[in-house]
C-alpha cells in the first residue's frame, strides 16, 4: 500500500477491534466486540471488512466457512498518518499551535504540561 488514506469513522472502529487482537482474528470475534457495542447488523460488519481489505488495510482468507483477516496497516502508522494530516489541516504543521489549542481548551492539565516539558528535554538530548 503506497498512499494511506484516511479512514471513515466506522472502518476506523472495525480496525481498532482488528489492532486490539492478535492477527489473525475472525469475522465472529469482530462481530461479538463491535455487535452488541455498535448494535451492528452482521451484513454492516461484513460489508465493512470488504472495503477495508479493497482499501489493502486488511487480508481476507478464507478457512471452511469462517473468514479471517490480517492487518497490512500498523496502528502506530495509521496514528502518526492521522495525526499528520490533522496537524497540517488544522494548525499549519505548527505543533506549538496544537498544543496552544489544547491548552486553551482546556484540555491540557499541569501534569501533561509537565510530562510535556520532560519529553521535550528529552527530545533534545
């Protein structure tokens, strides 16, 4: 897969159950994770799994009547993909304009300032 492209909210779900197993993991084991959290229909669930793997973030084989699939896209890529993308769209590829938006919303404490400041120093040395 050359080009990673950003992934729609609900094969993004079905990714995080597939990243949260050890590969290979069945359709019946995405199907008891995000079913009964997403109410899902199975035919949802399935049709979400072939575009993932139309997509190549997923393999598909097939064993007997039961489908497994195996990651090709690592979490930690599809992260730092996403963070990347969200930096450059919405802060300029300004990670001081990042941090300032999460400070002035709130969302940062103290504490992850501080933690902040140590990765910081560290980064340097």
């Amino acid at each position: 897969m050359n080009q990673l492209k950003k992934l729609p909210d609900a094969e993004f779900e079905i990714m995080k159950v597939v990243w949260a197993n050890q590969p290979p993991i069945t359709t019946n084991i995405i199907m008891e994770q995000l079913g009964r959290e997403k109410e899902w229909k199975a035919q949802t669930i399935l049709t979400l799994l072939s575009r993932l793997v139309e997509r190549g973030f997923l393999r598909s084989e097939k064993n007997g009547k039961e489908r497994t699939y195996f990651p090709l896209v690592d979490k930690e890529k599809y992260v730092q993909f996403e963070t990347g993308d969200f930096i450059e769209k919405f802060h300029e590829n300004s990670f001081t304009s990042l941090v300032a938006a999460l400070y002035d919303g709130k969302k940062l404490k103290d504490e992850d300032l501080d933690e902040l400041s140590k990765w910081l120093q560290e980064k340097r040395e």
